[in-house]
C-alpha cells in the first residue's frame, strides 16, 4: 500500500496504562493511515479494547502520546476525541432505543439555530437532520423498515448498521470499530463489512477489533497483535499467514 | 414491503414474509393503541360519568375539576422530566408547602404579588437545585434518597418557619386571583397550567436541550459517549421540578389565600401517579407532557365522580392505587412488544 509510505493520520507512541496493579498497556506503538484497514488484535486481557478507549477519550494514557496528522494532541473526553475526528463504534452500540434513527445520528451534535446560543438553548432543525441522516444511509445502502421509528424496534443489524453510520457522518480522520459484527448473523455481518469497507473508500483510517479471523484476512491491509499489554506482531494479514497471525495472538509461537 | 438490512438465512419462503408482515403490523397498531390508550380511557371515563351523574359535566363542576387539578398537573410536568431521565423527585410536595410559608412571611413584610411570587418560585427552584447538585455531585446511586431527604427536610423547614401556625392566613390580591378567579368562565389556574405546559413543550420537544433529557433517559452511558453534558442536564430536571413546585405553591396559596407548613401533603405520590397513568415510562426516556396532563386530569376527574356518587373517600385512594398498577403494567407490556418487533423484523424476509 502507498498509504504506508505517507504520514500516518493516527499515531499513538509508546502507550503506557496501569490500573492499579494491571499494567494494561506496556508501551505500545500504533500507526494508522487514511484508505486502510487496521485490525487490532489479541486474546481478552491482551490490551485492544483499553488502547482504543484511550484513543477515543474515555480512559487517559499514563505515558506517550497521540498525534494526529502529526500533532500531539490531549483527547481527554470522548467529546474531544469527536471533535479531533475520531470516531468510535462501541461494542453496546451506543445507540438510544427511545429515539430515531435520525435523532440518534445527530445526538450530542444536534443541527440548531440561531448560532449565536449556546447549543443547549438552540432550537433543533429536524427536517435538516432526517435529510442529512436519509441521505447518509441512502449512501451507504442501509435500507431501514421505518425512518421514524425508535432504533428499539429495530433487529440487531440494523441498529448496527446505523451505529456505523453515524460514525461515517461525523468522521473525518479515524473510524475506530469493537467487535463490530459480534452480535450478528451470517448476512447481517455482510452488510457491516461491506460499510466497512465504503468508510475505507472514503479516505478514513479504520481500526477494527474483531476474533473474527475471516473478516480479518478479507478486509484488514495489516494487523497488530496484542498480547499481555505488548505489541507482539505487526503484518499483512493473508490465508498463508493465518495460522502465523492465530500463533501470535495465542502465545504459542512454533 | 420496504426493504431491511437484517435478515436470517432461510426465511426467504413468501408465506413466512406475510405472516411477518402480519404480525408486525398487528404489533406496531398495538404499540400506537398503548400510545393514545390514557387519552382515550379519559374520554370514555368522562362519558361514562357523564351519563351516571348529570352534575359531572355541568360547567360549574368541570371549573371545579380544574381548579383542583391545577396544582397536581403543574407539578407533574415537572415530575415528567425528572421521571423522563429515570429519576424521581420525591420532595415536590414538601418543597411546595416550603414555598407557600416563604411567600407567607414575605407577605408579612410586603403586601407585593410580586415578590411573594419571586419568593416561592425561588424557594422552589432552590430545594430543586439543591436536590440535583446532591444527586450529581453526592454520586448518589439514586434519586430517592436525596429527594427522600429534602421531603423530610423542608416539611421540617416549613414547620420551622411557620412557628407553630397550622395556617397563616392572607396573600396578596394578584395571587389570589391567580389561584381563585375565573376570566370568561374559565379558572385562571387553567392558564398557568397551559403556560408551563407550553414552555415544557417547547423545551422538551423544539430544544437541544430537551433532547438531551430525552438521550440521558434513553441511554445514560451512551449520552456520557456521545459528549452530552449529563450532569447539566439532571441538575436542570431537578431545579425545573422545583420550579413547578414554587409555581404549583402560587396556585395553591393563591386559591385558598393562606400558606400552610402541611400543604402538598402526598402530592409526590399524585404527581408520579399522573406521570405514569398518562403513559410515560417509569422506565425513562419515554413520554410527553400530555402524558402528565392527562394523566393529572385523570386523578382530578376520578376523585370528582367518585365525590360526586358518594363513594367513600378511602376507596378513592384504592382506585388509584389499582390504575398505577394498570399503567405500570401497560407499560412492561408496551416493552416487550418492542422486543417481539424487534424479532420479526430480524426474522422478516427482504
């Protein structure tokens, strides 16, 4: 991939993250580029899913830093993480039940007037963000039952495929995705692959933490491998190398 | 059929898609009926009490209803948008009694509307932020018990203040009318009610910060991830449920032209009743003001029947007792017919 040779969009140098006794992370090292696939990799406990709460503001490293396009940047809450570009698909989702699908794309970061209030005070401008949201999801293939329907009544790879597509709306750098199709069927999962793969067409940096071997080699430019807090492995994942990339993960290298 | 992203393998067969279909809209017509159920037993109600005793829809009796309704349903709007964040404020009525002997002793020393008006609301809004600044800040795991708290605390405070008088007689003219008079027929309290619902709708359903209550009722950890300022928006539910309290005290003073340290007495279990009756979830983050409205309407027309046909006032408290249970019940209904939705549009053939 030429993006490897370019200046990576999302760096993290030399993480370091302890909870109390736990040393989670032990000084790792990550770099990801725009229009490629980043697998994250390792058994539980390895250490993914806190390195992607410190890239997405919800825990602070210890050590290191993250740069952004280069620059050390401080991500200190997951509102600050969104507003650096980095957007993040959590496991639960994060979506509300009680709101549409529309409602939650734009939660948090509301269309509102007049500018000059502060954005609590504003008032929403609903038909803008059915618009917007439509068009999004129109973008991206996602075909809803009903648009103005609570997210509650919809099946787990719909709300999925919107969780991802509200990321796609607001990301600008990084797209980071836990265990993203954790939950779903066979054809479900397709779909979200297939989303995944569009957010890679669009020019983000996407991190994917998944076990899922087969999704790895399929969609994933390179993979980092975790293990016990260290980054034991770093290559291209391919099927000649799959029992390599398992071997890493494990522990048990022949 | 509109199309879905989800589907199962194997489904594919055209009878199973209708059957579906079938089911699902049979589930969605059931959720709308859920949804105007409260609205539409209120109408029945009334028509079925109408036709039992004449008297019930004379228009001096429907004023009558109003004007002790007023009180319950301005609280109770205030009590939906701490129910809406899945939170309770149990101290509504104790912090109205508060307002009213706040007000009462300013009177002593102003015969000004205005400021004994400024007083209770004030006095209201106070015990409101105190009880969410307590709430947030204290890490309480529950509203309860600080609501619980400041219940026991300002029933004391008025008691305190009111220096042994059960009563303190006495408002200004201004209050008195806006608690006792009509204009054209109609109680002047039914204004208020429709000022403070109005401004409530506005809030809750034309504002960002009204859907932000919405979001951190609907999923508290997911409003913290998507950066919504969550604390802001609890502490604000409690002090605009306090609000509601110093208001509801300007009516009630109002009307009866005193001030009393036992004013409000159980009006948190009235105003929570209403709440849940007119169909908002207990379960936060579902509901609107109507819900609150009818099912504050709900109380007063029940109470007022009841009255009416000479049923016994302890019956009256049952009554009420057996529709929260109805309500609740409607309510864990209304969810798992979601959930079967949720099945069939996985299950439902493209």
């Amino acid at each position: 991939m030429s993006a490897s040779a370019a200046k990576p969009v999302l760096a993290v140098r030399h993480a370091e993250k302890r909870f109390g006794a736990v040393h989670a992370l032990k000084g790792i090292d990550l770099e990801a580029h725009r229009g490629e696939v980043l697998a994250l990799l390792g058994d539980n406990g390895a250490g993914k899913s806190t390195l992607v709460k410190c890239i997405s503001g919800v825990h602070a490293l210890d050590q290191g830093e993250i740069l952004l396009d280069g620059d050390a940047v401080s991500i200190h809450s997951p509102a600050a993480a969104r507003r650096a570009g980095i957007e993040t698909v959590y496991q639960d989702l994060a979506l509300f039940d009680n709101l549409t699908p529309a409602q939650n794309f734009y939660c948090g970061r509301e269309i509102a007037f007049p500018a000059w209030l502060p954005q609590g005070l504003r008032l929403l401008s609903g038909r803008a963000m059915d618009r917007e949201a439509a068009a999004v999801l129109d973008r991206l293939k996602v075909k809803l039952p009903k648009f103005d329907a609570p997210v509650a009544l919809m099946s787990g790879g719909q709300r999925q495929a919107i969780a991802v597509a509200r990321a796609t709306v607001f990301a600008r750098k990084v797209v980071i995705l836990d265990e993203p199709t954790a939950a779903l069927g066979v054809r479900e999962s397709r779909k979200v692959l297939d989303l995944i793969g569009q957010l890679r067409a669009e020019g983000n940096a996407v991190i994917l933490i998944t076990h899922n071997m087969e999704h790895v080699i399929e969609l994933a430019d390179r993979a980092i491998v975790l293990r016990q807090g260290r980054k034991v492995g770093e290559l291209r994942p391919t099927r000649a190398n799959q029992q390599e990339l398992v071997s890493l993960i494990v522990g048990a290298e022949g | 059929m509109a199309n879905i992203v989800g589907e199962q393998p194997g489904t594919g067969s055209g009878a199973a898609a209708g059957q579906a279909t079938g089911g699902a809209t049979l589930v969605s017509w059931a959720l709308r009926l859920l949804g105007v159920g409260p609205l539409l037993i209120l109408i029945l109600l009334a028509a079925v009490i109408g036709l039992l005793t004449p008297d019930f829809l004379k228009p001096g009796n429907l004023g009558n209803i109003v004007a002790q309704t007023a009180v319950i349903a301005i609280v109770a709007v205030g009590q939906h948008l701490v129910i809406l964040t899945r939170g309770i404020d149990l101290s509504v009525g104790a912090n109205l009694a508060l307002a009213t002997v706040i007000g009462g002793l300013v009177f002593r020393q102003v015969d000004s509307a205005l400021l004994v008006m400024l007083a209770m609301i004030l006095s209201g809004a106070a015990v409101g932020a105190v009880n969410g600044i307590a709430y947030v800040f204290g890490r309480l795991p529950h509203p309860f018990i600080i609501t619980l708290a400041t219940l026991s605390i300002c029933r004391g405070l008025a008691l305190e203040f009111a220096v042994g008088h059960t009563t303190m007689r006495g408002m200004p003219e201004a209050i008195a009318a806006i608690g006792g008079s009509s204009t054209i027929g109609i109680p002047n309290s039914f204004f208020v009610v429709l000022g403070v619902a109005l401004l409530a709708l506005v809030m809750t359903k034309a504002m960002v910060w009204g859907r932000w209550i919405y979001a951190v009722g609907g999923q508290p950890e997911a409003a913290v991830q998507m950066g919504i300022p969550v604390k802001g928006v609890l502490i604000s539910t409690y002090i605009i449920s306090g609000l509601c309290a110093g208001i509801g005290a300007v009516v009630l003073a109002g009307r009866t032209e005193a001030s009393s340290p036992l004013y409000g007495n159980l009006l948190e279990l009235d105003t929570i009743a209403a709440v849940i009756i007119g169909g908002a979830s207990f379960l936060g983050g579902r509901g609107h003001i109507g819900h609150a409205l009818v099912g504050a309407v709900m109380i007063g027309v029940i109470r007022n029947a009841l009255n009416l046909l000479g049923v016994d006032v302890f019956f009256q408290m049952i009554a009420i007792g057996l529709i929260i249970v109805a309500a609740v019940e409607a309510d864990v209904l209304r969810n798992r017919l979601e959930a079967s939705a949720r099945v069939m549009q996985a299950a439902r053939a493209q």
